[in-house]
C-alpha cells in the first residue's frame, strides 16, 4: 500500500521558531491530512488539504501540497512547548486491496520545542 | 460526549492466549479501522470495515482476527498465532474526510 514518508523524523527547535515537516507520497489522492500524537496517546486531526488546493491555513498552521511532486509541507509558526509531539501525515485514497476510502500514514515527525 | 472509546488502556498477555481489544464510537461513522504502531513507527493498518458485517484486512492482519456485529462496534482479537504482538494499538473511525481516534491500548506479553 501507499505510504507518506515525513522527513526529518526528528526535529528540535528553540520555541518562537518556526518549524517545517514535509511529506511525501506515492500516488493520487482525494486529499490529504496531517495529524498529531501526544507520546502514548490516539492521533488527533489538525487540517485537511484537498488535491485541487495548493495551501491552506489554520491558525499557526499552514499547509502546502504539491501534487506534481507529490509532497506536502506542514509549518507550525511561533512554536511553543506545548507543540512537542510526533507529526503524521495521511494520504486519502482507495485501499488498492478492498477498492474502499481509507489513511495510509507516514512514520511521523518527532517535534521537540526547546523552551 | 461524542468519540470513539478503546478499553483497556493497558493489557497483559500470556503467550499462547488470546485476547480481544474494545473499540466503540458514538460517532455514527459506518468505517472503522485498527492500526498498531511500533516504538519509532508510523501505523500500520491491520483490519477495517466500510459497513456491519463486513471488513477487509490491512497489511498486516495476520494473527488478528476482527468483528463488525454492529455499528458501534470493531474489536479486534489478537490470536495466539501473532508472534509479536507486544505493541500499541490505535482503532479509529473516519467521517467524510477525517479520522477519529481511540487514546489506544498497550498490549505487552508476558
């Protein structure tokens, strides 16, 4: 199956910097969805981007897609302590296997902010 | 409150045995998932369902065993022929576009 691959899979900054995962795909999508885990807890949905969009915001979140490199970008602005988690993306298609809609994850991005 | 609820938090395995893993939403969402996650690892998709009574496997459903009786409810059985299966596990249910998840259940073997 598809996969999305973030990179870096680790990333430490000073808070108040802003910080940049990307991800990448393999094939077409209906849209796609990035994620955030707190260490030992269930994944919890930040902000969608369709494939006919090529940015999107939502509060310090921004999101790019490009779909002719088939990669995405999220950037959390201003960081904060509070930020520090793994970052997921998830790409939105059919399951090549049951023909039905369905997230394919990455392996995610471990986010340390630095107070 | 609505969501998706798994039980229990943490479970206990002795080789050999089976044991089956709760997963309920309120959400009114007809799919339903299980992913385990690996120390370092994304998720890896072990079963889902797009309706009751049916349901197809992920990548990895070997060793796993599912049910969809009702709506609500997708447990998920982890089999004594899953060699290793001392992991987290993630059920989820998704709407028109986003996925809801469980807070997850820590199985260890022991």
């Amino acid at each position: 199956s598809q996969q999305g691959e973030e990179d870096p899979q680790a990333l430490s900054i000073q808070e108040g910097e802003n910080a940049t995962m990307n991800c990448s795909y393999k094939t077409s999508i209906n849209n796609l969805q990035w994620y955030r885990q707190n260490s030992g807890r269930g994944l919890v949905h930040l902000i969608l981007i369709r494939s006919n969009e090529r940015e999107k915001h939502s509060g310090r979140l921004r999101v790019t897609l490009d779909t002719s490199k088939k990669s995405s970008s999220l950037l959390i602005t201003a960081s904060r302590a509070a930020d520090t988690a793994s970052y997921f993306c998830a790409t939105d298609s059919y399951y090549s296997g049951g023909g039905a809609d369905g997230l394919t994850f990455g392996k995610g991005t471990h986010l340390i902010i630095q107070p | 409150d609505g969501g998706i609820t798994q039980s229990p938090k943490y479970l206990f395995r002795k080789e050999g045995q089976n044991v089956t893993l709760s997963c309920e939403q309120n959400l009114n969402h007809d799919a339903m998932y299980w992913y385990r996650q690996d120390p370092g690892q994304g998720l890896r998709l072990i079963y889902y369902s797009q309706i009751v009574n049916d349901f197809q496997k992920g990548d990895i459903a070997e060793g796993y065993s599912v049910s969809r009786e009702k709506k609500e409810s997708f447990p998920l059985t982890v089999t004594s022929a899953q060699k290793n299966p001392t992991a987290f596990y993630l059920c989820a249910s998704k709407g028109p576009t986003e996925a809801f998840f469980g807070q997850g259940t820590r199985l260890t073997v022991v």
